[in-house]
C-alpha cells in the first residue's frame, strides 16, 4: 500500500512539472516542434 502511494505521488509531481513546462516559452516551442 505504501508502495502505490509513493508511486502516485512521484507521478503527480512529475505530470504537474511537465504541465507547468508546457506552459514556459520553451516548452511551446518543443510542442510546435513535434
């Protein structure tokens, strides 16, 4: 049980980091890259 809510939250942080970095000049342009 503890081992799924470590991954969890590993994941979220992650996945919210990669949100926020979308959001950066940078990140947009990576994306119009694609």
């Amino acid at each position: 049980m503890d081992f799924m809510i470590m991954f969890f939250s590993i994941c979220s942080v992650i996945g919210i980091g990669i949100l926020i970095w979308f959001k950066t000049k940078s990140g947009k342009r990576w994306l119009a890259n694609l």
